[in-house]
C-alpha cells in the first residue's frame, strides 16, 4: 500500500513537472534600440536578443521614421540567449529620418508574430 502511494505521488510529480516545462516555453524578444541624426544623416542602431525559450525566426525590421516607414530583411534564426544588431541608414530605407528628444516604433516581424519597440531619438 505505501509503495502504491510513492508511486502515484511520484508520477503526480512527474507530470507536474513536466506539464510546467511543456507549457512555459515562451517566445519572447528583447529590443534595445537608439535613433540617431546628425549632419551625415539618420540611422537607427538596435540588438534584438531572444530572451524566451524557442527558436524565432526574425523575418524584418520595420522602422518607423518622419517620413514614413521602411523595412530591413534579416531572414535569421535566433535560439534562446542569441541576439543579433542591426543598423537601419539611409542606405537601407531611403528617406530614412528622425527628430532628436522624439520616441519612433519599430516592428520586428518573426515566425512567432509580431513584436514592438520604441527607440528614442538623440542627436548626433
């Protein structure tokens, strides 16, 4: 009778644990990004790091400026604790420009939906 207890409280265990570890793998992205202007033009530094459990796929920056919008191809995997930089310029997004002391969204589109950021603009 005691073993058929240890063993029934046993797998209550198991699978509690294992029901916890199964339902809390999370998809989530840290964004750490700055807007830059000065005489020599606009561009946008950011790290996106994969601060939750899965894999996600970046698919595009997207960049929301004064004149608009504009948007980056990354096309790269990040796996748990992985981060990548990306610099967005006038290069990359014609037109590309912001306001110092203003805040702009920026969109990172992934294989896990969608996720937003603000950068703050300064001055160069």
């Amino acid at each position: 009778m005691i073993a058929v207890a240890i063993s029934v409280g046993s797998f209550a265990y198991w699978y509690s644990v294992s029901y916890v570890k199964a339902t809390s793998k999370t998809a989530f992205l840290a964004v750490d990004a700055t807007a830059t202007t000065s005489d020599t033009g606009s561009f946008l530094n950011a790290i996106i790091r994969n601060t939750g459990s899965l894999p996600i796929n970046i698919n595009e920056v997207v960049v929301y400026h004064d004149a608009g919008h504009g948007s980056v191809k990354i096309n790269k995997q990040l796996n748990p604790g992985d981060s990548i930089s990306v610099v967005v310029d006038e290069g990359k997004v014609p037109g590309l420009s912001f306001t110092p002391g203003h805040s702009y969204t920026i969109v990172v589109t992934t294989s896990q939906g969608n996720f937003t950021s603000t950068a703050y603009c300064m001055g160069g």
